[in-house]
C-alpha cells in the first residue's frame, strides 16, 4: 500500500515550493526533499492580494516537525534550497535522523546553499542564543527516542553553521544508477539514482519494493543538453525512446509547473542575454545586475559568460557577490565527472594549455588543488570575488561598467538586495532577472511588474523586451550596524562587569575544589591513622603482656581521642587565607595555631599535640582486593597521553584554528540590528530572460506519455497547469486514467494493505528450484509444507514427502472399457506462468541483433521475417510472423511453422520469467 502526502509545494497552489513530500510504502515512511522557504517574504501577514497567508511556511514546518522522528528514509534529489534547505534545521532540532541518500554534488551545493543563505540571515537579524526549551506537561515524549532541542517558535527556522555542517556530513552518496539495498527498517527496498540534468548531481530516484512495485519521483526534470549539464536521461538518445529502467513504473510523482509555458530556443534566450549585456556595458557604460542562487543554476551563467568574454576580447570585470563562491568553485573543480555538455578542461576557465598544466602541476602551485580532477578547468580569468557590496564599493565605482551577480535570486536578504536599493536608482543600469522567483519575494514583484508590461504573450516561444521601470517602491532594510556613542560606551561597561563577574565566578569555583580536595586527602589519613590505632589496641589486649592496668588503657583512648581532636585542629578551616595573612611562619601551617599553647602539660592532665612539620603523608588506600584505584588520576595520565600521541598536522590544525578564532572574536566589533524602510526611486531598466533550465510544457505533455506510468500523481504545479497536463493525458488512449494531484496535507492511498512474512527454504527444496531473472530479480514456483524449529524463529519451508502409491489389482473384465492397442495413460502437462510485459520496441532490437528484420505496422503489430519492409509473395508470407499485443495485455504469435516462428517465440520467452509450477 502506498500513501502519499504533500507537505508543501502541492498542486492546485500558487505556492509551489519548497518541495517536501512525505512517502508511506507498508511500513516504511520516506521524505522526499526537505526544503526551505523564502523567511523574508514581501507582503505583510494580513495581504488581502493572496489566496494563501503569507506566513504559509508556518503550517509546512509544523507538519515537517511533527512527522521528522517517524521518518524512516530521506531522499534529496537537487542542491537547492527549494529541495535541501531545511534538512540541517531538522536534522538538528527535529530528530530527522533518518538515513539520508543523495549524490555526491547535491550533498556539496546543498551544504553550499544553504551556508550562504543562513550566513545571510543571520548577518541581518538577530535570533539569539539558541537555547532548548523545557518540554511542557502535554507534550508527549517517546521513552526511547533521543533527546530532542525544543527551539522557541519565531516564525522562522534557521540553523546554526555547525548544525550545517553535521547535517551534511551524515548524508550518504551515491553514483548515478547505482543501486543500494537498504536494511533495517527498510528491508526490501531498493533504492536507485539517475540523472535529472537542472543542477549538478540532480537526481530522479527509483524507488524498487517487492509489494508496491516500482516508484519514480522526477521533479525539475530537463531532458535538454547544456553548457555545463548533460540531459535528463530518461530519453534514450540512441533509440529515442524512454530510458528501459525508467519505463512504465507503477507510480510516477512529477511536476507540473511549467505545463502552460513554451520556451524560447536555448539559443535565442543565449543570444537575447549577451546581446543585453554587451550593449548595455559598451554603448551605455552602464552595469548590469543578475540576481543568481549561490551553488546551482550560477555556473551555467559563468560558462556563457566566461566563453563570451574570451571570444569577444571583453575587458570588463565580472564579479560575484557570494560568501561562498570561491568554495562552491572549488567543490565543482573536484566533480568533473558530474559535469557534461561543453564544459572540459581545454575550453573552459583560464587559457593554457595541457603542456602549461603539466609544468604547473610538477611546480605544484596553487594551494594544493592541482591534485584534484578538473583543476585546471572552471578557473574563470574575468571572475572576482566580493563577500559584501562595501568590498565591490571600494574597488569599482558605481560609474564603472561592470557585470554583477549577486545572491540570493529572490533579493529578499543579502548582498542582491542591499545592492538593488542603489543600482536601481541610476538611470540605463539593467536588471536582468533569470528566473520567476518565489511567490513574495521581491524577485518575483519585479517581474510580474515587467510580465505586465509586455504587449504580448511571450511565454509562447518567444523572448520579451525590456521596460523602463519609473515609480517608487517601498522596501524593507535590516542591517547589523557598529554601535557608537553612548550606546558603545554602555556595552563595553556591560561586557567589563560580565567578564568581571565570570572571573570572580572562576575564582570561587576554583577555590572550593581546592578546598574539597585537601579535605578529602586528610580524611583519608585519619581514617588510615584511626585503623591503625585500632590494631594497635587490638594487639595490646591479645599479646603476652596481660597485666596491663586499667588506667593505661584509659590513657590509650584518651590519647586516641586527642589524635581526633589534634586531626580536628589540623583540617582546613573556612578562614584559612586570612590566618596565613596575620601569622608569619617559616613553614607555612594550615588550621587554627593563633590560640596560645604550651609544650609541657596542663593541669587537667591533656596534652596539646603538635606535629613538627605540615607534611601530610599520603597512605595507600586498601580493600579485599588490594590497593584502590584512582580512576581520575588515570584519566589525567589518558588525556596527557592523548596530546602526546596527536600528529603534528592535528596539533598544528588546532592551534591555527584556536588562532583564527581568538583573531575573529578580536575583529567583531559591537554592533545591533536595526530595520529601516527605504523609498526606492527605480530608474533602471528590466528584463527577464529564462534560464532555469528546465523542461517546458511541450518536453512534459511529450515525455509522461512515453514513461507510460500506470498510475501518476502530479506535484509542485499551480491549479491550471495541473489541469492542463490532467487534460493532455486523458487525450491519449494508452495513458493511464488514474492521475491524482493532491493539496498541501491531503493524503492519496494507493493499493492495500499488504502483509508480508518471512521465511527461510529449506537446502534440499532450495536445490530443486529452477530460478528466472525479471529485472532485478530472481523469481520461481515453489511447493512445500511449513516447519517450525525450536531454534529458529523463522519457519523454513520443506519440501512435502509424497505419499508411497497404492498397489490396487483392477480386473480387465470390470474395466471401464476394453484397452486399444498402442494408447497410453493421459497425464497432466505442467502449468507455467510467464512474467513481464513485452515491449515490441524490444522485440524488434533483439531479433536485429540476431539478423531477423521486423517492423512495426499499424498499433501494436511486429511483422518479423522475409515479409518485413516490403510486399512480397507467397513464399515470404510463409516464413514470417506476425506478434500482436492485445489491449488487455495478452501476446499474440500467428504465422506459419517456420525457423522464423520458433526464433521469435524463442525471444520472447527470453524477454520474460517463465515460471513452471
């Protein structure tokens, strides 16, 4: 049984993402993708102009938060933030411990994303020390699931970067179509990736169960060539139909988004955007701003841009607003096996050739790079690098002509949206949008304002112009700015009164160990010394001497009760400071020694006892099994040893770590959060140029026919392009009729409940089977009585034991019937049963193998042998054949007893698992 439930990015919505599906197979919860809203949306809580509230991501992450400690499985299938950017959160606070599995560059440009885009947050507002909160008298709490950080609700969920980092370095990577039988709760589940082009390491999985069959979940599919990606490959190229292990599974899930929209050519969208950008930094010495994600879809654009440059002999900077480009670079230069189209290591980055890259390899240059595959390749010589828009100020004015991509797309935080308030205002600088952007965002205000400027439909394969944008718009600014002033002046009294008061904290702390340890060192040695003045006593009363008088045992007790009252005198005292400050000793003595004293006896007959030195001799501590040991002690003796034993590398990371973290606290300078809003004057001009790299309404209402599922739910698509591919498919005659597009929390149950158990064959019945392979599995036909040991829990199947046949005499004369002559028994011929679907595509590529010509007539018909291609005689007919595959799935063989007849029975049966019962 299979039960679907969107938690965001639904159909029939105008939110379509983030991304984030909850998969029940049996028993088995899976989560697919898990990504993140935009946290600074435009439009105010109580916008009338929206179906949906705009702090819709609200109810999303309570339903995420509710189900991530019973998900089993969690499936990331692109590096975005739409698909990844709330695993860190959820992994960290909401138990979402599951085991993860993406690719490898997913796993590194989501960890990128997602960096970047809590760097940038957090860098403008303030979210406080991230405390848990105790759980509350109604909260439920497992027993035995982990402790979970209850985070405080404020509307947004943003992650630490350790928290990233953990994250991300619990994933599990995988290569495409490599498949991975998972265990555990999991069992039986196999599990497959396989390119999905868009993004680098974008994956569609295939999800393979014994009960539910096979489950396909493609979303952001683009089947198209680019400069940097190769195609989805659910197209064969070769014979130009669907991808074999991607045809006809028994759940599709895909979107819809793009059903209503036909792109433009690529090349007229590549032509439209150089033409934009030449013109705009020759003719008008004007810049141009691109608003871009940060791991992504950006290396599409420095591939055009960066092959631009140098072909056209161009001089003038590209720069990149990004915390983290340099990395993300980086990461792709070590995955060039990932990258496809025209990216290589000779046509892409800086100009050189292999016999350069060979001596800078044997110098060894560069920060030890040069080992890594790729290079030498994506290293762009027109590319700089700015961590802020201050840092792009000081080195080019705002005069200067020069190509800016800024994070984050959406221009709801960071350097895209700090540099827009000032870029928009200058007159003939150009903002140059490359994608729709998320629903509230001011990347998508902006560009419903340039979609409503356009005279006509654009979207229909065609490229719109560009508009001159003249009004004021209305924005909101949070900055982290220096405090000054009076302001300053009571921080750092503040923080002087709490350092002051940590350091007096320390001191005490430190004090009463001190205090603690020298009490416990002295009443082990009382406790020693009263031991042993017990046996002495012992041993007096049991030796030869036995008439010891009563007084001098009486003396011996009251000497026993001064050694208690002298290791009374001698413990530490609670003013132990202030007596060493008023008496001066030589040799320094611990306790009360002010009170006057006398060497000789007094007059009731005590003694005051003295020792000569404070020495305090440490005895050995003895049990029934002989010494004590001090666990602490070797504790210390482990940790030194640990030091000790450290490579020098390590030593050496830690020390420069330390540094650059002592150098970082140094370098923070106070500061508070402030919110402003500021009045834009837009004078600049826009234009949108689609480069998001995905598959467009033609590419869907064509590809879904052709992976043929049989039965599809349809995700992430407002409610007329969810209908609009509902309606093409229910115009072809072949396609399947069950096609569900659920809203956001409304569940689809597909199949029912199955029960499954386990059980083991037996050696001697697992000898007789006679297996057939169908797909990634091994079927048969099986017969036996169940058993049940007693040192096993699994039962094992047996083969069953015949019974011997009866000897029965039966008289001639009362036989049924007189016996023929030459006639024999009648016997039950054995039922088979063959498994599979049979594909004349397939048909007809394996009998070309073996040099049987076939053609397809008419729907569904194969002709195979002489007959094939062409009009022949008689003699043709009779060594052809004709397969017909019926609508109800039967297979049909018709022709005459030929060589050809039984060649192609032969095939398929080979196509099939034949199962003999």
């Amino acid at each position: 049984m299979l039960v679907f439930t969107p938690l965001s990015g639904a159909a029939h919505s105008s939110r379509t993402t983030p991304l984030a599906y909850l998969l029940q197979v049996d028993d088995v919860r899976i989560l697919l993708d898990c990504g993140s809203p935009d946290w600074s949306p435009e439009n105010p809580p109580s916008s009338p102009d929206c179906d949906e509230p705009a702090f819709h991501c609200e109810q999303y992450c309570q339903s995420l938060r509710e189900c991530a400690p019973t998900v089993d499985l969690v499936l990331l299938s692109h590096g975005d933030l739409a698909h990844c950017g709330l695993y860190a959160y959820a992994y960290s606070r909401w138990n979402l411990k599951a085991p993860t599995y993406t690719s490898l560059p997913v796993q590194a440009m989501g960890r990128i994303a997602t960096t970047e885009d809590i760097e940038g947050i957090r860098d403008e507002e303030d979210f406080g020390e991230d405390e848990p909160v105790p759980v509350q008298d109604g909260d439920s709490v497992m027993d035995d699931s982990p402790p979970v950080i209850r985070d405080k609700l404020k509307g947004k969920y943003v992650a630490t970067l350790n928290e990233v980092q953990e994250a991300f370095d619990s994933v599990n990577t995988l290569r495409y179509s490599q498949p991975t039988r998972l265990q555990g709760k999991c069992q039986g589940l196999t599990i497959t990736p396989f390119n999905a082009g868009h993004t680098v390491g974008g994956t569609i999985w295939k999800i393979r169960s014994p009960s539910s069959g096979t489950i396909l979940y493609a979303v952001n599919v683009n089947h198209m060539r680019e400069r940097h990606l190769d195609g989805a490959v659910l197209i064969n190229k070769s014979t130009g139909g669907v991808f074999e292990p991607l045809a006809r599974p028994d759940l599709l899930i895909t979107d819809a988004e793009r059903t209503a929209i036909i792109n433009s050519k690529q090349r007229d969208r590549d032509v439209a955007l150089i033409d934009t950008i030449t013109s705009t930094l020759s003719s008008n010495r004007s810049s141009v701003l691109i608003p871009c994600d940060s791991s992504t879809r950006v290396l599409e654009l420095l591939v055009l841009l960066d092959q631009h440059w140098k072909f056209s002999r161009l001089s003038y900077p590209i720069c990149l607003l990004s915390r983290t480009g340099n990395e993300m670079l980086t990461f792709v230069r070590s995955m060039m096996e990932w990258l496809g189209g025209t990216v290589s290591k000779e046509d892409v980055g800086e100009e050189g050739n292999n016999n350069n890259n060979r001596s800078r390899r044997r110098r060894g240059d560069d920060d030890g790079e040069e080992d890594a595959v790729g290079a030498f390749a994506l290293r762009f010589k027109y590319l700089e690098f700015f961590l802020n828009p201050e840092s792009l100020v000081k080195r080019y004015a705002s005069s200067d002509p020069k190509l800016i991509l800024a994070v984050p797309a959406s221009l709801s935080h960071g350097p895209s949206r700090s540099l827009f308030t000032s870029f928009a205002t200058i007159p003939n600088n150009v903002v140059l949008l490359t994608s729709r952007g998320e629903e509230g965002t001011l990347s998508r205000v902006l560009f419903d304002k340039w979609n409503d400027a356009q005279r006509e439909e654009w979207d229909k394969g065609k490229i719109g112009r560009n508009v001159m944008l003249d009004e004021t718009l209305s924005l909101v600014m949070k900055s982290k700015v220096p405090l000054q002033g009076a302001e300053l002046e009571d921080y750092l009294q503040k923080e002087r009164s709490a350092k002051e008061k940590e350091a007096a904290h320390q001191a005490q702390l430190a004090r009463s160990q001190r205090m603690l340890e020298a009490d416990e060192d002295e009443s082990d040695s009382d406790s020693d010394s009263d031991a042993e003045d017990e046996d002495e006593v012992r041993q007096a009363l049991e030796g030869d001497n036995m008439d010891t008088d009563v007084g001098d045992l009486g003396g011996g007790k009251k000497r026993k009760a001064d050694r208690g009252l002298d290791g009374a005198d001698w413990g530490l005292d609670g003013d132990e400071g202030l007596t060493k400050q008023l008496l001066s000793f030589d040799i320094y003595l611990k306790g009360n020694v002010s009170k006057p004293t006398s060497f000789f006896k007094n007059v009731g007959g005590q003694t005051q006892r003295f020792r000569m030195f404070p020495y305090l001799e440490k005895k050995r501590r003895v049990d029934e099994y002989g010494e004590t040991v001090d666990v602490a002690m070797w504790l210390r003796k482990s940790r030194v040893f640990d030091e000790e034993a450290e490579m020098d590398d390590s030593k050496d990371y830690k020390r420069k770590k330390q540094a650059e973290e002592e150098a970082k606290a140094i370098q923070e300078i106070p500061s508070k959060f402030v919110t402003t809003t500021v009045e834009v004057q837009m004078a600049c001009r826009l234009l949108f140029i689609d480069m998001e790299g995905l598959n467009d309404g033609r590419a869907v209402k064509t590809i879904v026919p052709q992976v043929n599922p049989r039965k599809m739910i349809i995700v992430h698509a407002p409610t007329d392009s969810a209908e609009l591919l509902i309606e093409s498919c229910a115009n072809i005659r072949a396609m399947t009729k069950d096609i569900f597009a659920p809203a956001r929390g409304d569940s689809v149950q597909i199949g029912q409940q199955t029960n499954s158990f386990s059980i083991s064959i037996g050696d001697e019945l697992l000898a007789s089977l006679k297996m057939s392979t169908f797909e990634d599995n091994e079927v048969g036909y099986v017969t036996g009585r169940v058993v049940t040991h007693a040192s096993s829990t699994i039962p094992t199947l047996e083969p069953i034991i015949a019974a011997p046949p009866r000897s029965t005499s039966v008289d001639v004369d009362t036989a049924s019937g007189p016996r023929i002559l030459g006639s024999r028994p009648t016997v039950n011929l054995p039922n088979s049963t063959m498994i599979g679907e049979l594909k004349l595509t397939v048909l007809k590529a394996r009998l070309a193998l073996i040099g049987v010509p076939a053609e397809l007539i008419g729907e569904g018909v194969l002709i195979c042998g002489s007959a094939a291609g062409k009009a022949g005689g008689a003699d043709d007919l009779e060594d052809s054949v004709a397969v017909r595959k019926t609508a109800s799935g039967k297979v049909e063989l018709e022709g005459g007893v030929s060589p050809v007849y039984y060649t192609v029975r032969k095939e398929i049966y080979n196509l099939h698992a034949l199962v003999a019962a």
